[in-house]
C-alpha cells in the first residue's frame, strides 16, 4: 500500500535519547481519517515505553498517545468527520470489534487492542507510531470528537490521563458524596482530582510532596494528606470508597489499605509489575477490602469524558514544550516535577 513519509520523534534503543526520525503514514483508506497533530502530551507511559521498563518495547518507537489535531483528509467510506474537524485519538487506534469486551465497548481489553504506539498496524504489516509526529491517519471509529469551546492543548492530556482516571471513577460509580482519595500528583493525579471533584465527590490527595499541598487543594481535592506522615495516615483510616493509585513505580499499597472503608476498593492503575513490599491479606479480609487494576477507557467512555469536559469546562493544567525538548521533559518527569503535564507543540516539529 501507498505510504506518506513524515517527521517524528522516537528512539531507537532503551539507552539512547529521543531523537528526530522519519516513519511512514499508510495513505488513507476507505474508512480512514487523516488527521495534522497540533497538540500531544506527555504520558509516563511514553517514558516506560522508551526506556523499555516493561520489556516489550520494539524499536525504533515514536511515543504519544494523547493526540490532538485537524483532519486533512478522510476516506471514501468515513461518515463521522469532514476535513477541518478538530479531532483527538488516544492510546487505541483499532481492535479485534467482534469479541464480547468489544461488544460492550471495553475495546481496552479486547485480546486484540491496538495501541497508538507499539502495536501491530495490520494495513502495514508493522509497528504503529504515535502522535509524536506531524499527522496520523486512524480509522473513524477510533477518532474522538473535540468539544470547540476547550482549549485545544489543556484538552490533549484527557485522552489517556483523564480516561485512566475516568473510567475507575465510572466503573465505582462515584457520584455526590463518594469518599475518593489520589495517590500521587502528576499527570494522572491531577486529572483524577478534577474529575472527582467535578462528580461531586469528596476528594482526598495522597502525596509524598509537602509542596505540592496548595496545588492539590487548588486542583479540587478537599484535604491533602502527606503519606509519609503517621498521624495524618491515622486520622483516615476506615474512610475511602474509591482509592485511585497512580504511583508509577513499586511501592507500599498496605499502608492505604486500611484507609479504606469495608467495601471499599483501591484501584492500581499507575504500577505494572509484582508488588513490592507484598500484600497483607488481613485489612482486605477484615473489612471485605479490594484491590483492583484498570486499563485507560474504551472509546465511548472516552467520548463521554470529552462531552462531559466540555460541559464542565475542564481540561489539564500544563507546560507546553517543543517537540526538541522531549528528553529534559522526561527527566523532569524522573523527579516528579510535572505540573501538571507536559503537553508538545507540535509546530516545532514542522519547522
Ligand atoms: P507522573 O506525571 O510522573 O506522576 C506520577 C506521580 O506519582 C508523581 O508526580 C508523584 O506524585 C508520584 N510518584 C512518582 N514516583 C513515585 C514513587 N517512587 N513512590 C511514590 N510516589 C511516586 O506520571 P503519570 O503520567 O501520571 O502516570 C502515572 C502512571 O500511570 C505511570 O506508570 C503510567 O505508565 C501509568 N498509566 C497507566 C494507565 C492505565 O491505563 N492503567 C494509563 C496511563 C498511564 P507525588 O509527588 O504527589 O507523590
Ligand atoms: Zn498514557
Ligand atoms: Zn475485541
């Protein structure tokens, strides 16, 4: 098939700093939406990626999946969008849509998902390359639609960290007076608390980082706990519905067990990977306690953020780079010094 050759940013080995590359672009097809990237943000997820912390990186990558961009082009069969459209593509861009997790619209688990970057493009026979790059083409019915009155940079980080957070708030079915609590503030973080505020929930931030207490407040969460501190862990215990845990790396989850109520659920959805220090079963089966995972959202559930974004008038609070800044952002990523994420301009690209 026909190929378009772009600029992108990538690496190509865990070792080596992102760099400029050319990738190739499939040209569309009958149900394909080309789309010129003006925005992406920075996910944690890109860095793991890069570096390979979860051994499944093939080379050379281009990461970036919260895509914000214009369509310039549409395919013979494409009903959803016309040119000029302003569009947004997350961390899917197809899937097997005949299994029953696609039926239901968890498209994120069907044992088939493709992901923006570092799956399988079938029209191509090779890697797909995501949105740290000029354009991309994605077939409709993975396109999401950008409510105009938003900001078209702040939106970019609600298609991987808003969902993530999104879909465990749904899932939990957290409304008017839900007891949340966020574990970390960065990207995840900071989208988690603004969701939960906005459903009405009384929300608690987890940190690690005294500094970052007036942000947390500011960001929607009603008390801000530093995790390190005994006596303010005390002073919640047996006390949250929903714990969201965005916490990258391996970490205690025992000491936030006990903050939960009976029934009450904590929800990993930043560290892959066998925990360290282990679980002890004994809060969990004391007070029916759960630990459970969740994986970004299906494309209607993110849909349905956008709308409710737009209604809501939220988006992320960012720092927009250029695209040659990519690595200095990530090692600031290293330290926790997000606020709350990096969101690339990709008309530096272009130039
Ligand atoms: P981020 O912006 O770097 O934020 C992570 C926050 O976690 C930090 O700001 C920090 O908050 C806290 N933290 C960092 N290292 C820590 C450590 N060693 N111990 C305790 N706390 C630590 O990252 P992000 O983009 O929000 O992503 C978070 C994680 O979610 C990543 O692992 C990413 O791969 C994953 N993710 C998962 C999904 C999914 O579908 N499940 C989707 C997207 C991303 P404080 O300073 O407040 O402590
Ligand atoms: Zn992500
Ligand atoms: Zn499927």
């Amino acid at each position: 098939m026909s190929t378009k050759t772009i600029k992108a940013y990538g690496t190509k080995s865990a070792e080596s700093d992102l760099e400029q590359l050319n990738i190739n672009r499939r040209s569309v097809t009958a149900k394909d939406v080309e789309i010129d990237i003006l925005f992406c943000g920075v996910c944690h997820s890109d860095l793991h990626f890069a570096r390979n912390d979860w051994g499944m990186t093939q080379y050379p990558v281009v990461p970036g999946h919260e895509i914000v961009g214009k369509v310039t082009q549409v395919g013979t069969g494409v009903s959803k969008y016309k040119v000029g459209d302003l569009v947004a593509v997350g961390c899917l861009v197809d899937s097997c849509r005949s299994c029953n997790n696609c039926k239901d619209d968890l498209e994120q688990y069907c044992p088939q998902w493709v992901g923006t970057y570092g799956g399988y493009d079938k029209h191509l026979n090779s890697p797909t390359h995501g949105g740290y790059s000029e354009a991309i083409v994605v077939d409709e019915d993975f396109v999401l639609r950008v409510p105009e009155n938003l900001d078209q940079a702040g939106i970019a980080p609600v298609l991987c960290a808003g969902i993530t957070t999104w879909s465990p708030l749904r899932q939990w079915k957290v409304g008017k007076g839900s007891k949340v609590a966020v574990v970390g503030l960065g990207g995840l973080g900071h989208m988690a608390l603004k969701l939960a505020n906005a459903l009405g929930a009384d929300v608690t931030l987890f940190s690690r980082s005294p500094n970052k207490v007036q942000d947390g407040l500011d960001l929607g969460a009603h008390q801000v706990i530093i995790s390190t501190d005994e006596a303010q862990m005390e002073g919640v215990m047996n006390h949250f519905d929903l714990i969201i845990d965005t916490v990258p790396y391996a970490h205690d989850l025992n000491p936030y067990i006990g903050t939960l109520a009976t029934n009450g659920t904590l929800v990993v959805v930043g560290y892959l990977g066998p925990l360290d220090p282990m679980l002890v079963t004994v809060p969990m089966i004391m007070g029916r306690r759960s630990v459970a995972g969740s994986l970004i959202g299906g494309i209607a559930e993110t849909q349905e953020l956008l709308d409710f974004c737009g209604k809501h008038n939220i988006t992320s609070d960012i720092e927009i780079i250029k695209m040659q800044d990519i690595n200095l952002a990530y090692e600031r990523m290293l330290k926790s010094d997000v606020h709350y994420r990096f969101v690339i301009d990709m008309k530096s690209l272009k130039k």
